[in-house]
C-alpha cells in the first residue's frame, strides 16, 4: 500500500527529519539512506520494518544536521583518498590516465563530508530509533486510512458478485424444462422431427453439460473465504487474497464456457471484470 511520513527530532547537538514513501509491492523492499557513520543502526531498523509490515517498497531516508550551536569544520577521508589513488597509480603510469587533482579527488562522494566529525554515533542511536518507531506508526496510520477506502471498494464488489451468483441461479434459461423447448424449437426449425423420448434424452444430456450449479457453488464458496479474509483474519492477507482472485477467475471462466444464452454471458463478462478489480485491490492490501 502507498503511503508517506516524515518525523522529526533533535538532541542539543544536532537535529534530523525521518521520511518514509511506500508504494505497492508483492513482498517486502526496504531501503535505506542513512549518514556514512550511521550506517551500522540499517540492520536493527530493517528488522524494526519487518516487525511492522509484510508488504511493499519503502524508501527511508534519514537527513542529520547539525545545530548552529555547534562547532563546524570539514572532515577529508584521506584514507579513501590514498586508496583511490593507489588503484589509479597503474594506469597513471601507463601514460592512460592523468594524475588526479586535488578538485578531482574532493569531488568523489565520501572524500570530503562537512560536519560529520562533530556527531558522534552512540548518543543519537537512541532517540534515532525512538524517532523511527514512531515514523512506522505514522506510515501504519496512513495505510490504515487507506485501508478503509480499500476495504469498502473490495466489500462492494464482492456483493456484486454475491448478486450475480443469484441472478444465475435464478435463470430460468438453465431450467430442464426451457432446455427442453428450446431444443425442441431448433429442432422443428431444422425442419427434422425427433421423437419426444429421443428430445428428453437430449435435452437431459445438454441439462446435464450446461449444468453450472457445481461453480456456482464454489464462487459462494470462495466468497466466504474472501469475507473472512477482509473481516476475520489478523495480520498479512493481500497475498491470500490475490490466490483467491485466480480460482474466482477459474470459475468465471468455466461459466463463460457453458453459457448458452446472452444473461448468463453477460454475468460471466461482469463477473471476470470484477474480479480482476479485485486483484488490482488486493495489491494493496497487507
């Protein structure tokens, strides 16, 4: 599910502003962008995530300042300087490449970083995971609403196809006795003439293949399930309810199949619409 909340907290040293985007996704995708010295807190956070939520793809990014307050300079990570150089000294040699400059060297990401000597880790890990606690409970809350409109859209469709089940069994087109005229209408139009026993035969025979009671019975089936899932389950159900959809559709299919009058085609086409909305719902489902 799509979401977005941002959080922010200070100490006397510094301040920073928690973001999180959520989108849909059939699993769980964390990344994270966090300040160098930061990074070792990413692994305890990534299981705070997984604690919460089950699904989707989250960008979490952390910005860290510092107060005003507090003393500035520039930090020069001569280490990852020298080592950039040492990794360019072959082809320097060979004539392949130039020297690098002092310009060239500052513009690498991670060579100069302002301030960061000044933070040191441990006092912020606290607060920073306080924060991010609370960052989850926001994003949690935005799903939540969204959950709402979500769940409302998914109820009204699955009344629909609860109607529409209905509507075929009610439809006088499937019962013995209007299989039995209609067959004897095609029949007298063809200008042929059949007995009434061989005609009863037959229309028992087509009563029987055009019988849809067995599908009809597991799309009510299927609709318990999915009430269930929407009411009665706790935790994840997205992906349960995305299996669902696939034998929604194979009944659907089936009744399109055996449809022999223009009502019953019409439910089958309004039926598989429906259930492919309720697939793209169900993507944004927990």
């Amino acid at each position: 599910m799509t979401g977005f909340a941002r959080i922010q907290g200070q100490t006397s040293t510094a301040n920073w502003t928690w973001e999180v985007r959520a989108v849909n996704g059939r699993g769980l995708d964390v990344r994270f962008r966090l300040p160098g010295f930061l990074s070792h807190m990413e692994e305890g956070l990534r299981k705070q995530v997984r604690n919460r939520l089950k699904r989707g793809n989250l960008q979490i990014s952390l910005q860290l300042e510092q107060e005003a307050k507090a003393e500035t300079g520039v930090f020069v990570n001569l280490d990852l300087a020298r080592e950039i150089a040492v990794q360019f000294a072959p082809l320097i040699d060979q004539g392949l490449v130039r020297r690098p400059s002092v310009d060239g060297l500052l513009a690498v990401r991670g060579v100069l970083e302002r301030n960061l000597q000044v933070f040191e880790a441990e006092p912020l890990e606290k607060p920073l995971i306080a924060d991010f606690e609370q960052l989850l409970d926001h994003l949690l809350e935005v799903r939540a609403s969204e959950g709402q409109g979500t769940f409302n859209s998914l109820a009204t469709m699955l009344a629909r196809i609860e109607e529409l089940v209905r509507q075929c069994r009610n439809n006088p087109a499937l019962e013995p006795d209007a299989i039995l005229k209609r067959l004897h209408d095609q029949v007298k139009a063809l200008g042929e003439t059949i007995s009434p026993e061989r005609l009863a035969q037959e229309a028992a025979l087509l009563a029987v293949k055009l019988d849809v009671n067995e599908e009809l019975d597991r799309l009510e089936s299927h609709l318990s399930a999915a009430y269930t899932l929407l009411e009665g389950s706790e935790g994840a159900v997205g992906r349960k309810l995305e299996f669902l959809t696939q034998e929604f559709s194979r009944e659907a299919n089936t009744l399109c199949a055996k449809s022999n009058n223009q009502q019953l085609t019409e439910v089958g086409l309004e039926l598989k619409t429906l259930i492919d909305q309720i697939k793209e719902q169900a993507a944004n489902v927990e």
